[in-house]
C-alpha cells in the first residue's frame, strides 16, 4: 500500500512524500489428497510424501495415527516413514491417518484443513487343523471342507497332494473333493496334502502358512493260497498257518467251513488252523472247504 499525505491551510494544499507499506495474506496450508492403501501382515510398507499446490512459502504437515497397533507411532511430521505393518488378529484393522499441512512464509505460519486417509493391515490367511484319513483300497474318501477363525474378508485355498497314485489330482482349490481311494500294492500308500490359505479385503490377498494332513490308503488284504489236504478218518489234520505279502500293518484272518462234521468248527478266526482229529463215519468222502477271509 502507497500512502501519499496532503496537508491544507488556507486553501492550499500541499502533498507530502508517499510512504509505502505491505499487507501480505498468506494462503490456508493445503495437502493434496492421499490414496488409501492396504497391506498384508508384515509387509513392508511404501513412505508416503505429502504434496501441496501452495507455492513461494513452505509447507510441512503433521499427522496423527489413530491405531499405533499397525506398526506406525501415534503421531509425526513429514512423511509418513515405511514400517512393518502389523494384524496378528483374525480380521482386518484400518488405521485413520490424519495430515495437517501449515504453510509459512514471511515469518507468518498458517493451519489448513486437515485430510484423512486409511492404512488397512489385513491378517495373514488361516486355515484350521484337518483330520488326516485312513481308508481302504476301492473305498471313497470323506469330502474335506476347510474352514479359518478369520472374519470379514474371503478366505479361498488351495492344496497340493504328494502321492496323486492315491486318486486325488495332484493340486486343486476350494475343498478336497470325495475320491475312491486306491492301493494297488502290498503296503500302505500315505498322500500329503498341503492347504495354502489366501486371505482377500479391499483388494489385497495375503497369503498363509500352509497346513497339511494325510490321506492314508491301505491295501485290499490278501492271503496266500493255502494247500489241500486228505486225510483219513481219525487221522490228525496238519495245522494251517496263514500269510500274506502285504507288508507292514497286521492281517488278520476268519474263516468258515461248510461241513462241520469233519471236526472243525462252522467259523473262526486267527492265524491259523490248529491241527485237529478228521472224522467221517459215513461210507463216501466228505469235503470241507474252507474260505479264508483276510
């Protein structure tokens, strides 16, 4: 501002030398918008540099963290630093992140209006313990249906499967389907299945550790073919002992005899046949046959 006096006396007026002063107005502090972002259990995060459109001053800003649980302080100024962001929870926790910018210039500071933007840590994906399963050649599996103590966002998985000889695909999604089992060989046959979990919200999968579990498929039992035997009427039976070729596991065996009057009973079980005294009082052969079930 030019200020020009004027002095009057008697009808004259006299202007005097002009002096000059300034009235500066500075601008409101302004910071331009911030995107929200999300992040996963123990990422690292991205700084965050806060812009201004206000120029020929400085601007600096300030925040505030309203969930210092993430990883982040409570407050700051500057940029916000990159830290570990941290959800040791089961569901999402957002963070409000309040900015404040202040504009300087000519020794006079001015607050503007503050902005807010969200940090989201999402929790790392979880899924929860399976039962492993042990069944027969030729028998159908139990489905198995996943499930996680994690809330509000999806959980989706996948698994791999060790043995894929057992009938089960070698990988898949979503849960393990039903599948008849099979065991061609002579022992046991054991497919570990390893389940990842992804957890999804706002946009961002964060993957879990995985879980695994056994789908054991034991072998038909077998047992080897067993001799026949004549005898004589009163004479001793030699004692039947029964094998197998599957290996490791236990075979057990029951038997039945059709003619009991030989002088074995109609049904039994165990290893073997104990020796016994052959009867036949009639005046044909009799036949005894015996079906071993292992």
């Amino acid at each position: 501002l030019t200020v020009t006096p004027h002095y009057s006396f008697m009808g004259i007026t006299c202007d005097g030398p002009p002096k000059i002063f300034t009235i500066t107005v500075n601008p409101t502090g302004q910071v331009n918008t911030v995107a929200d972002v999300v992040y996963c259990n123990q990422d690292v995060t991205l700084p965050v540099d806060f812009t201004t459109i206000n120029t020929g001053g400085t601007t600096t800003f300030s925040w505030t963290n309203s969930q210092p649980s993430i990883g982040l302080p409570a407050s700051g100024t500057g940029s916000v630093p990159t830290f570990t962001a941290q959800n040791t929870g089961t569901q999402p926790v957002m963070a409000v992140i309040t900015v404040t910018p202040t504009y300087t210039a000519n020794g006079r500071s001015c607050a503007g209006v503050s902005r807010m933007f969200r940090i989201y840590v999402n929790p790392s994906a979880q899924v929860n313990a399976v039962g492993n399963q042990v069944v027969c050649n030729g028998s159908v599996t139990n489905a198995v249906t996943f499930t996680t103590l994690n809330t509000i966002g999806t959980t989706t998985y996948t698994w791999t499967n060790s043995h894929p000889a057992i009938g089960l695909p070698a990988s898949g999604s979503g849960p393990v389907p039903s599948f008849t089992a099979i065991n061609t060989g002579n022992g046991p046959v054991e497919g570990t299945i390893a389940v990842t979990p992804h957890f999804s919200y706002r946009g961002k999968m964060c993957d879990g550790n995985p879980v695994s579990f056994t789908i054991t498929v034991t072998p038909t039992g077998q047992v080897d073919e067993v001799g026949d035997q004549v005898l004589c009427n009163g004479s001793y039976t030699s004692p039947v002992v029964f094998n197998t070729i599957n290996t490791p596991g236990v075979t057990n065996y029951s038997w039945t005899n059709n003619q009991p009057g030989i002088g074995l009973p109609a049904a039994g079980s165990g290893n073997s046949i104990a020796s016994f005294m052959a009867i036949n009082t009639g005046t044909i052969p009799v036949t005894a046959t015996i079906l071993v079930t292992p």
